[in-house]
C-alpha cells in the first residue's frame, strides 16, 4: 500500500546532505567551507510536522479511511459505484469538444507557481487524486485515491493511492520512482534559491540518488567536486543516444563501464549556487577525459 500525505510532497529518494560552516578567520590557510540551505534540512522539519500529526492521531480517535469527502452531511454514492448518476456508461467513446473560455494563458501545465495555465487541462487531460461529484454541492471521491483520510476539524489528509493506477506511457515510471512527479522541480528550486538568499547562505546541495535526477538537474547544479563533474558529463555523452528511461536503467542495473570496470552510480553532493563561482573547467575536462564509458 503506497500512502501519499501532503506533507511528503518532497521526493524520499533525494537523499542530500547539509555542508555546514561559513569562511572563518580563525583557518585562513583551509579552503573556505560555505554555508547550503540543504532539502534534508526542509525533510527533517517535514518529518517534525508529521511526528506531531502523528501524535495527535494517538491522542485522538481515529479518522476512519474513506471513498469520499463531503463538507456536508455524507457523500451520496457509495464505495465502490460504477459510475455517476449523471454519467452514461455506454457513452460512445471519442469525438471533439470544442469549448470557450475567457482569459489568457501561457503554459500547457497546470502545476505551475508562476504563470496561467489554460483552463480545463487540469480537469479534462491530468487525473487528480480525487474528482468532484456534479451532482452534489462540495462532495469529492477517489480517483487515483483509492481512499482519503482526514479530522473533523480538516488538520491533515492522508490519501492512499489505488494500487490499479499506472504512470502513463508518455512519462514512464523511472527507477527508484514511487509515484509520478509533479513537475514542479524548477518552481521549486526557484523557491529554495529565494529561501537561501534571504538566509545568506552560498546555495542549494541535492544528492542525487540515480542518474536521472542529475541529468533533470544538470542545466542549474554541477557537482561539487570537479571529477565527479568530469565522470558525470562523460557519462552524460556516453548516453546521449538512450531515452532517460533507459540510460537511467543501464546505469542501475550495471550495464555500463568506465574504463572497462563495471560502474557504480556515484550519488555526491550537487551544488547551485546563489552566485557564480569559478568551475574549476580544467580539472573537469581533465577527468572527462580520463573517463571512458560504453554499454556492455
């Protein structure tokens, strides 16, 4: 059973870890250490609200797993209906609808901070965890929930995911993925940058915990260190010919060499910092070139 609660939106398979300190006086000899806003720091806080929501449910009588959600009295279908009463199930299947709308957009994604998505996207193309009942003012039932969870005082929702959803063809499931993205990785780095800024901190630290994430965030983070930047983008040209989902799988399942040994995903500390800093070009390109990886 895969349970999603809003407050785990964060992928559990970025594993990062915080570099602490600032440049100090006292070592003026050492290379300067600089100060990350880390997504582990944002996880912890996150498991912090979720031990408290957890406590309170102990303390609490249990909220009781259901097929719907109404604000008003109970919803009028039960678990399990076939259909809305409004819905035909012989319907003939395909066709064109035209509608209009009023206003503007500019993007075709609906899961956006900035921006206006077209109307309707949302509703007629991406399924939600739940869908809205017509017939019945303020009532929702599960779609890819197969069951929603919350207090009477509305403090917390916990939906648990149908195990009959699948990921769409368009945008399989990648290795280590527990249930599809929304998206919003840009909207949200967008977002931790502002946070570090106005911390005072040096930049964001991501540890990407399979190829994939590096390669999604290979236009904004380099590694840390210059080597590993230089395997990374030896890797990257080595791959270029594969879908993401299949270089992605070849490097899991070890089927690529470096140097003629089998390689093993390397998950270091990827950086964006708030300002630009010197990428040490040589020593990449040096182990760019040292590094020579083919499929086997």
């Amino acid at each position: 059973m895969m349970v999603v609660t809003l407050l785990t939106f964060l992928s559990r398979r970025a594993q990062v870890r915080p570099v602490c300190c600032v440049p100090t006086p006292r070592a003026p000899t050492h290379r300067p250490v600089f100060r990350f806003i880390s997504m582990a720091s944002i996880r912890l806080s996150m498991l912090v609200l979720i031990a408290v929501a957890a406590l309170r449910l102990t303390s609490a009588t249990a909220a009781e797993a259901r097929h719907a959600i109404a604000m008003h009295g109970e919803p009028a279908l039960a678990d399990g209906f076939k259909a809305f009463n409004y819905v035909d199930p012989a319907a003939p299947a395909g066709g064109r609808l035209v509608q209009g709308v009023l206003g503007t957009f500019d993007s075709l994604n609906p899961l956006i901070v900035k921006g206006l998505a077209v109307q309707s996207i949302r509703g007629y193309v991406i399924e939600g965890l739940m869908t809205r009942g017509y017939d019945e003012p303020f009532t929702l039932y599960g779609l890819i929930a197969k069951t929603v969870e919350t207090d009477a005082a509305r403090s917390y929702v916990t939906f648990t995911l149908d195990p009959r959803a699948r990921f769409s063809a368009e945008r399989p499931q990648l290795p280590g993925q527990d249930v599809p993205g929304l998206g919003l990785a840009q909207e949200s780095s967008e977002l931790l940058v502002r946070m570090a800024v106005r911390l005072g901190l040096s930049g964001l630290v991501f540890r990407p915990a399979a190829y994939h994430l590096a390669w999604a965030g290979r236009g904004q983070l380099r590694f840390l260190d210059p080597a590993r930047q230089g395997r990374f983008e030896a890797l990257a040209e080595a791959l270029a010919g594969m879908t993401l989902l299949d270089a992605t799988r070849a490097v899991m399942e070890g089927r690529v060499l470096m140097n003629g040994e089998p390689y093993a995903w390397e998950p270091d500390e990827m950086v964006r910092y708030v300002e630009p800093r010197d990428e040490e070009r040589a020593a990449v390109e040096a182990e760019k070139a040292r590094s020579r990886f083919e499929l086997r």
